[in-house]
C-alpha cells in the first residue's frame, strides 16, 4: 500500500493562496529558532521546530486541527516533506502541502526581502 505524501506548492502558487482570504491554510514552520530569526516567514505560522518534537508532539492534535489545509516549511523543503509525510501517517485526514524548496524559493520567486541563508 502506498504511503500517502504531501502535495507539491510552488512558492508562486502559497503566495496566492495566502493572498486569497477564503480559507486560509495553516502554515507549519519546522525550521530551528534561529532560522525563524534569520529568515521569518512573512505569514502567520506554527512553529514546530523538528529538534523539539518532544516538547508538542503530545500537544499537536490540539495545536494542528485537521478541518484545515497544512502548507509545511523549511528551508529547503526536505525536513517540511519528511513532516508532512509522517503527518499524513499519523492522520490521513490532514491535507498537507509542501512548499517546494522552502523558504529559499520563496525569497527566490515571490520576496526578494526574505534574507536566503
């Protein structure tokens, strides 16, 4: 049986999405604090460092309802992939997108201001 795997976003195709006020996915940042520090996503995010999965791994239901979309972030877009992929193991509920080569595209295609890192 095929393990479901999130779905592809362009950094392009988040930045309409986030654009469009009718429903709203929920950001997941996976990215260490300092990342965040040196380069912040210009959106509402969850901030789910992988290094502290320990710290809201019991909590993530209640921080991660699944009535709504998931666009997951890291830098590159591998390290969100892995989380998505695991997050659709765990409830495949969820609908997850991954935003294809992480914060580095997105300061590449849609906000130059974004330092890259």
């Amino acid at each position: 049986m095929n393990q479901p795997t999130p779905t592809s976003i362009s950094a392009k195709d988040l930045h309409r999405w986030l654009s469009d006020s009718s429903s709203l996915p929920i950001c997941v940042d996976v990215r260490e604090d300092q990342e965040l520090e040196l380069a912040p996503f210009p959106a509402d995010v969850l901030h789910l460092p992988l290094s502290r999965s320990s710290d809201w791994m019991e909590t993530l239901p209640k921080l991660l309802p699944n009535d709504r979309p998931v666009v997951v972030i890291c830098h590159a877009g591998i390290r969100s992939w892995n989380f998505g992929s695991w997050l659709l193991e765990q409830d495949n509920d969820y609908q997850v997108w991954n935003l294809e080569g992480g914060i580095d595209a997105w300061s590449i295609n849609v906000d130059s201001s974004v330092p890259r890192y």
